[in-house]
C-alpha cells in the first residue's frame, strides 16, 4: 500500500504550507491544532487515489482532498463538543484546550476554508464539487442528529442503525471518491460507481469499527476497548445481541445499558453476551456482506485491472483491519 503512503504524504505537505496565521489568532488557531494533531487522512487519500484512477494526477486534486480533510476535521470539533469529549488523537479537545464558543465557530469557520479550495477549479468542476459536497455535508449532519436521538429510544431498529452510520461516516467515504472522479471528469456512470464503492465500503468500515471497540486490542486499536458499552451506544452488537438474547440475557442487556456505570465488569459483562447471543460471528458476517457489495461494484466498473486490483486488496485489508 505505497501508494497510499504516498497520498499521505503529498496531503500533509500541503497542509504544512497552508498560512493560517492571520487574526483573530482565537479563531485560526484552533483550526490549525487539529489540522496538525495527526490522524489517517484516509478520505483526502481516497480523493488523491480516485483522480488518478481516472486518469487526471493528484496535484490537481489535491485542493478537493484537502476540502474533504477540512470538512472532516470541522466535523470532528462539533462531534467532541456534542459528546464533551476531552482529547482527541490523545492530544486535547479544541474546546477544552481553548473554549466552546471558540470551538463552535471555528468548526465553522473550517467549513468555509473547505469550500474555499473549490475555487481552484473551472467553473463546471467547482458546480459538480460543490453540489456534492453539500448534499454530503447535510448527510452527515442528518446521520449525527439520528445518533443523537437514538441515545434516548429503547426500540431503534437494525435499519434504522445501518442508516444512521451510512450517513455520519459512509457517504463522506463515497464522497471522497466520486470527488477525484469529478476532478478527473469521468463519466457519470463511473463517478456513481466510485461513489456507491466507497458508500459500501464505508459502512463496512464503521461496522468494523464498532467490532474492534468492543473486540479489538487496546494496544493496536488507537481507542479504549469497550468505550461505545460505557457510553451504551446502541451499535450492531447490542441491537442484534437484544433480537437474539432470551428474556434474562436480555434483561442483563437492558440492566447494563441502563447505567452511567464506568467500569471494566460492565464493558466484561455485556461482552460476555455479545458472545453468548452469537453476534461476534453475525457482525463479521455483516461487514464482509457490505464489503462484498463494494467489491460487486468494483467488478463492473469500468478502470484498469491493476486499480482494481489495488482496490480490491485495500477493499479486504479495511476488512481484516485491526486498528
């Protein structure tokens, strides 16, 4: 996955150089801490990734890579105040290392950056980006409040789940894609290809990272082991765990995510019963269905063989991924 490294690279460089020193220094300054905190800069690669696949060069998609990592990044600042997290990639929160109104309006603030960088591109190219990026932006925010009220419902579905996920994290997946595509000017069939791979693949990759939150190494994962228990998110594991439990292994379920309790025999205990009600082997299950659908798409679409190929062991890795 050199290639990937490669994106990478190319998209830190060019955050590197970005000149966010001008005042109010209360407003700039937060935007760039977290642009320099770190994190996998997956969907700016993807971005870089597609424009070449479609026969254009990652310099010249560079700018709507860095929209995309904006984006993300804003994003991740409201997240954290809507969650009142402390840190993020272990470094402290923007709105607990400066403030809350200056987290809330430099989020903002980092939303208009994003759009800004559209501005690199002909008239035509910036319609099609910006049209999708705002379809994609409000699909996001939709999947966030669906999160939001699924903390106080006892009877969320299944569905109404895998919804909530392909709008908070798969469409900016699928977005990613189709926005290298745009900038390479493919065909609409292949921009809606790319797009639906990425789509797929994204709510495979949020499914698998709801499975290593309660299954993964702490060490290798990046994250605390069991966190979603603790914070009774109501993912895959728990809503099938709740559809497959007989009535006292439901009652634990429901006893346990009825707590605020902060401690290792809950997050022990309602892992127990996702064993017990068999969804470990019902999660891998689902996360190979979806990466299976983005891998259908990949079939039929129309680019060289070595990308597929690329793409399809990138497909299986973020599959089989432990981190």
């Amino acid at each position: 996955m050199n290639y990937l490294e490669r994106y990478k690279e190319e998209i830190s460089a060019f955050i590197d150089q970005v000149k966010l020193d001008k005042g109010p220094v209360e407003l700039y300054a937060p935007i760039d801490y977290i642009l320099r905190i770190g994190g996998k800069r997956l969907r700016p690669v993807l971005t870089l990734y597609a424009a070449e696949i479609f026969g254009s060069t990652s310099k010249e998609a560079i700018y709507a890579a860095v929209a995309i990592e904006m984006f993300h990044n804003f994003s991740l600042i409201h997240d954290d105040i809507m969650d009142e997290a402390p840190l993020r990639r272990g470094n402290e929160t923007v709105h607990q290392r400066w403030n809350l109104n200056t987290g809330i309006l430099s989020g903002d603030a980092m939303l208009i950056l994003a759009y800004q960088y559209f501005e690199n591109y002909s008239p035509e190219v910036f319609r099609e980006l910006a049209k999708l990026f705002s379809k994609t932006a409000l699909e996001v925010c939709e999947g966030q409040q669906l999160d939001i009220n699924f903390e106080d419902r006892t009877d969320v579905t299944i569905g109404e789940y895998i919804k909530m996920i392909e709008y908070k994290t798969a469409v900016l997946v699928g977005a990613a894609f189709e926005m290298g595509a745009i900038v390479a000017e493919a065909s609409i069939e292949n921009r809606t290809a790319i797009y639906d791979y990425g789509r797929y693949l994204g709510i495979a990759f949020q499914l698998q990272d709801d499975f290593l939150d309660a299954f993964g190494d702490a060490d290798t994962f990046g994250k605390q082991v069991g966190g979603d228990i603790l914070e009774n998110k109501k993912t895959f594991l728990y809503l099938k765990a709740l559809e497959n439990a007989n009535a006292n292994q439901r009652e634990q379920l429901e006893g346990w995510f009825s707590t605020t309790e902060n401690s290792i025999e809950k997050v022990e205990e309602v892992k127990r019963l996702f064993v017990e009600t068999g969804v470990v082997a019902e999660s891998e299950q689902l996360i190979k269905f979806y990466t299976n659908k983005a891998l259908e798409i990949l079939d039929q679409m129309k680019i060289a063989t070595d990308y597929k190929e690329e793409l399809r062991a990138f497909s299986l890795n973020l599959m089989n991924r432990t981190v």
